[in-house]
C-alpha cells in the first residue's frame, strides 16, 4: 500500500497507489499524490515492468509527473530509458493529459511529448492483455470519467481492484470470484433522501460490502477513505454486508493474495 487516503493525501498517507508484486513482475497500479515517494521505500523505480492507471483524477496519477523527471533526468540510470520505455496501461486520454501535466507552460501544452520513456496502451471495457505475465482485464466502473476496474491474475490467484466508482453491476461482474477485492469506501451510509451524496461518484463502506458478498469474493480489502471520514466506521458497515474477511488496508502494509 502505496498510499491509501481517498480525494487526495492525507496526514497519515498518501492518496491511492498500490505495488503489486506477482512472480517476478512488479506493477504500479495508480501513482497518486505522494506515492512515487512511498514507492521508494519497496522498490527502486526503475525496476517496475508497467504502470496500470484506473482512471486520471489526481488522486490517482498526480505523480506522474515526477516519474517522468525521475526516467529523463536521473544522473546514473542502469539504462537507457529510452530503449527500454516504460508501458503504461490508462484511460485513452493519458498521454495528452499526462503530457498537458508535465508541459512548463500552455503554449508547450501541445508539443510535449513523453514518448520518449513511455509506451502508452489504452484499457478498453472488457479488454485483456498480459502485463509482464500478468493477466490484466478492465472493466467500466460508474465515475464522473472514463474509469476502470482493474482484475489482475497471476499463477492461479486473482486481484480485483475498484479503481473509483459508484455502485454499479460492472464491478460485481468483474470481481466475481476472486480472491481478493481492493474496494474504495469513500463516504459512510446514509439513508434518508435529503443527505444523499452525489450517485455515480464512490461507495459507502457498506455499499462496498454489498459489492464483495455479491461477487462472492474471497477477501476484501477497504481503501480510498478519506481524511475527513471514519475508517473504523466504514470498516463496521462492509462488516455488516460482506461475511468474509475484510480489512482497512494501512499505508506500507503488504498483503499477501
């Protein structure tokens, strides 16, 4: 665990970014503020095989940025990034979204270009592809923008990830059956009409519950709960929906799946 704070960073951890360890691959799933710093303390950067983006919220991919700096500029690479560029797996927006980020001004917006370090390859709904030997398929989540879920498998176990997203049938489909669900609870459950929070946005702790026992996961893993909120809280109400094992992950914990 990277980081694990939801909307953004907060005083115990960074926002989301999660290092996944499967065989001999090593994957970044989202590098949100404050995690490539975080990533230092596991793993030296330039030994990732790929970073996987849900979707491109800040909070999720804020460090881009300073990934590139690190494959341009770092004084005594063991390579030269440029023969052995970066994959990145995101949203179809990545590169001119991640190069508008970088870019010293507006005018450079449109002649920014990081393919130098980088490959970029779009995650379509229900697409499939191996990421350093890891089985990676994406699937449509509710979010204000083109965002994924992400089922990652490796050696007979499977990862599910929510990414950000409101309740929608899409996640439970893509996580049926795995072994573990890394879901976002954001905001705690209500239920009168008047403090409803925006739909299509994040999960309750129990929503994400809900989630898990209709997937029929083996485990859930609660993250993405933001500064302002009870985790303890949201933890009790996924315990009130879900009878397996649920846990709120900490930041710089691992979790073996």
């Amino acid at each position: 665990m990277l980081g694990c704070s939801g909307s953004g960073p907060g005083p115990a951890s960074p926002a989301s970014g999660y290092l996944v360890e499967a065989g001999d691959a090593r994957l970044v799933v989202d590098l949100g503020n404050g995690t490539l710093g975080a990533l230092q303390r596991h793993l030296d950067p330039w030994e990732l095989d790929a970073v996987v983006f849900s979707h491109l919220h800040p909070d999720h991919c804020a460090d881009f940025s300073s990934l590139v700096v690190h494959r341009r500029y770092h004084p005594r690479p063991p390579f030269d990034p440029s023969t052995r560029r970066l994959p990145v797996y995101a949203p179809a927006e990545a590169p001119d979204r991640f190069a508008a980020a970088y870019a010293a001004s507006a005018a450079e917006r449109a002649t920014t270009d990081l393919g130098d370090v980088f490959t970029f390859h779009p995650l379509s709904d229900g697409g499939d592809t191996a990421v350093a030997g890891v089985a990676l398929r994406a699937g449509l989540v509710d979010h204000p923008c083109e965002a994924y879920a992400l089922r990652l498998e490796h050696g007979g176990r499977s990862l599910v990830y929510s990414g950000d997203t409101g309740p929608c049938e899409g996640l439970v489909e893509l996580a049926r059956g795995a072994d573990v669900l890394l879901c976002e609870a954001t905001w705690p459950h209500v239920t009168e009409w008047w403090a409803q929070p925006p739909p299509g946005v994040h999960l309750s702790g129990r929503q994400a519950g809900e989630h898990a026992a209709a997937a029929r996961v083996g485990r859930l893993l609660l993250t993405h709960v933001p500064a302002w909120f009870d985790g303890e809280q949201l933890l009790a109400e996924a315990k009130e929906a879900f009878d397996g094992p649920v846990e709120l992950v900490v930041p710089d914990a691992g979790y073996a799946i």
